[in-house]
C-alpha cells in the first residue's frame, strides 16, 4: 500500500521531467535560430 502512490508519484515526476525537458529545448532551438 505504501509503493502504491510512491509508484504513481514517480510517473508524475517523469512525465513532468521529460515535459520540462522538451520545453526547454524548444525553447533554447528557437532562440539558436534566432540569434542566426
């Protein structure tokens, strides 16, 4: 019972975390391409 919301705590922060990650990529593409 206690890894039950650990477990669906750990999807959230992932799904989070790759969220995070691709937002900042975009954002750090475009401003690459804007600064060319």
């Amino acid at each position: 019972m206690i890894f039950h919301p650990l477990l669906t705590l750990n999807n959230d922060l992932m799904f989070v975390f790759l969220l995070v990650h691709l937002t900042l990529y975009i954002v750090v593409f475009f401003s690459h391409e804007r600064e060319q």
